[in-house]
C-alpha cells in the first residue's frame, strides 16, 4: 500500500496563519523597495555624470567652432572684372590675410582640436573604467 503524503496526514486551518506571513512578504516588499531605490539613485547618478561630461565636451566643441567661425574668412574672395573692348580680365581683391594671421589661425585651430579630442579620449576612458569596474545589471541572490 503507498504512503500518504505528509501534509494529507497533519491538519491545518485554511488561512491559518496570515499575519506571519503578511509581515514575511512585507519584509520582503521593503527589501526589494529599497534595492530599488538604491538602483534609482545609481542610475541618477550615473547619468548626472555622463551629462556633466557631456556638457564638457559639447562646449569645448562649440568653443572651437566659434573660435574658428572668428578666425577664419567668411566667403572666397570676390572676383571682379574689368570690361574693356574685347576681352575679360579678372582682377582679384587684396583680402586675403597675411602669413601670420594664418600660422596664428592654423595654430589656434590645432590646439583647440587638440584640447576636444584630449577631452572626448578621458570622457571615453572614464566610461570605459566605469563599465568595467561596476556592472548595474547584477542582482543579489
């Protein structure tokens, strides 16, 4: 003859014990309450951070942008002509910067370029050490 189960045998009330185990899961409720509030407040910085290097960079590109739309000419030089009897000669206007404002130019272009992409390789190195170092995605168990 087969064994009855254990708990066919033992007699318990239907709902029995109900506050037990409404503070068991209310327990339970806090625990994951506030793992998620831990994560919320992770993710808020994160991206407080990634947004302030994000500002970083997009002003130092716009630093470089104003400096060059400053330094550099706005259109080509204009190209009159003279009309004679039979023919067109083209004359060009005397607009075009010296040697030094454009080895000044070229320079400043340069450094400015330089400072963007010394800042976008941290911004990336930093992301980089921070996946690395943290992963969000991992859950207690």
């Amino acid at each position: 003859m087969a064994s009855l189960p254990k708990n066919i045998l033992s007699f318990e009330e239907p709902f029995g014990d109900t506050n037990s185990r409404k503070t068991e899961l209310k327990e339970v409720s806090e625990g994951y309450r506030k793992l998620l509030e831990e994560k919320m407040t992770d993710l808020k910085d994160d991206a407080a951070r990634v947004g302030k290097q994000a500002l970083v960079i997009g002003g130092a590109i716009a630093a470089v942008y104003l400096v060059l739309e400053l330094l550099l000419p706005d259109d080509e030089p204009e190209v009159k002509t003279k009309q004679q009897a039979s023919f067109a000669l083209p004359e060009r206007t005397n607009n075009q910067p010296s040697w030094l404002v454009k080895t000044a130019t070229s320079l400043a272009m340069t450094w400015a370029l330089d400072i963007a992409r010394q800042k976008l390789m941290d911004f990336l190195a930093t992301q980089q050490q921070t996946n690395e170092v943290k992963n969000t995605n991992d859950t207690p168990g």
